[in-house]
C-alpha cells in the first residue's frame, strides 16, 4: 500500500463508520436511506480493492486510473466513469454570448 492508498483507506473508513452510523439513526428520510447504501456499498469496494491490492486499475481494461481521479473519487470504478464527472463541474457565470 503506497502514500496515497494509506491515507484514502483511512478517510474511506471513517466515511464508512459515519454512513453506518447515519443508516442506523431511524430519524433518516425514507429517500436518503438508498442514497446511503449505494455509497456505503461504493466504498466497501473500494477498501476492499485497497485490502487486495488492485485499488486505482479500471474494472473494464485493468489499466491504471489517473492518480488525481483517485484522489478526487477514490470509488471510481473505470476510466468511462471519469467522463461522467464532467456533468458535475461548475459552469461559468460569465459567458461568451453577452
């Protein structure tokens, strides 16, 4: 396990413990409760990729994941996935048409 593997392992966990713990609080809106599972199960994955040593490779081609992706979403599971992530950046305010 490198630097950067380490300390994602260690956040990973806590967001783990904090999810399970957000899943048992019974005071959770019925909407928010699959929200929870979904992540919780993305970064059970993801610790276990850690713990098995194939943490960081694309599950479609085995190729290595960009180390800055990791580091943005440490579940990214593929490198398709890390062309989604574009439908999440700020846009500007200032635009070109005025």
């Amino acid at each position: 396990m490198n630097a950067l593997q380490e300390q994602l392992f260690w956040e990973l966990r806590k967001t783990q413990v904090e999810l399970l713990r957000s899943l048992k609080n019974k005071h959770q809106d019925d909407w928010l409760i699959p929200i929870l599972q979904d992540e919780l199960a993305d970064i059970s994955s993801a610790i276990y990729k850690i713990e098995h040593g194939n943490f960081g490779q694309c599950e479609m081609s085995g190729e290595p994941l960009p180390e800055y992706l990791l580091k943005i979403m440490p579940t990214i599971k593929s490198s398709k996935d890390s062309d989604d992530l574009e439908n999440y950046y700020r846009k500007p305010i200032i635009s070109g048409f005025y």
